[in-house]
C-alpha cells in the first residue's frame, strides 16, 4: 500500500465516511460514480437533478475528502472515486447503491 492510499484510510474513519455520505445528494454522487466510473459535474447534476453550483460544492468536498479524484480535460473537470481507497468504502457504496 503507498503512502497516499495508507494517508487516506488513515483519514477516512468509518466515522467520518458516514458524516459525508449522511447528505442524500454526497450518497447519490458517490453511488453514481461508483456505477458510472466517470463523469463530469453538468453530467452528474443533470443525472441527479441537481443545481449545478451545488454539485460543484459538494464534488470539490468529496475530492478533498480523498474520496474523489479529477481529470481535466480542457474547460471540463471529470469525477471519478479515488484509486486505492479502502474495501470497505467501495463495498458499501455498492450496497447503497441497490
């Protein structure tokens, strides 16, 4: 395990993974990313019905988090979960998600 991925799950106590996944739209994000792998922030509200400055606040959260990683790709930001988060993160937004 490197050190950014032991850094993150260090950081990401169960604890605090339920305080940020508590908000239905964090949760809804999350579990879309989780099944859709990568999209960006107009993709994600539109998919979620949600106001685009809001989706915005909540994906640069969840990148701060440790959650998310981004891709730029010219004027556009694409969301994706981050690599070598830990089991447990990904198995329960799997379950979340159904």
């Amino acid at each position: 395990m490197g050190a950014e991925a032991s850094a993150l799950a260090v950081t990401l106590r169960g604890a605090e993974f339920h305080r940020i996944i508590s908000d239905e739209g964090r949760l809804k994000m999350l579990t879309s990313l989780h099944e859709a792998g990568e999209l960006d922030a107009e993709e994600l509200a539109a998919a979620l019905a949600l106001e685009i400055t809001e989706t915005r606040r909540s994906l640069g959260e969840l990148t701060a988090s440790g959650l998310l990683a981004e891709r730029r790709e010219r004027f556009r930001i694409h969301y994706r979960l981050a690599d070598g988060l830990p089991a447990w993160v990904t198995i329960a937004l799997g379950a979340a998600r159904h």
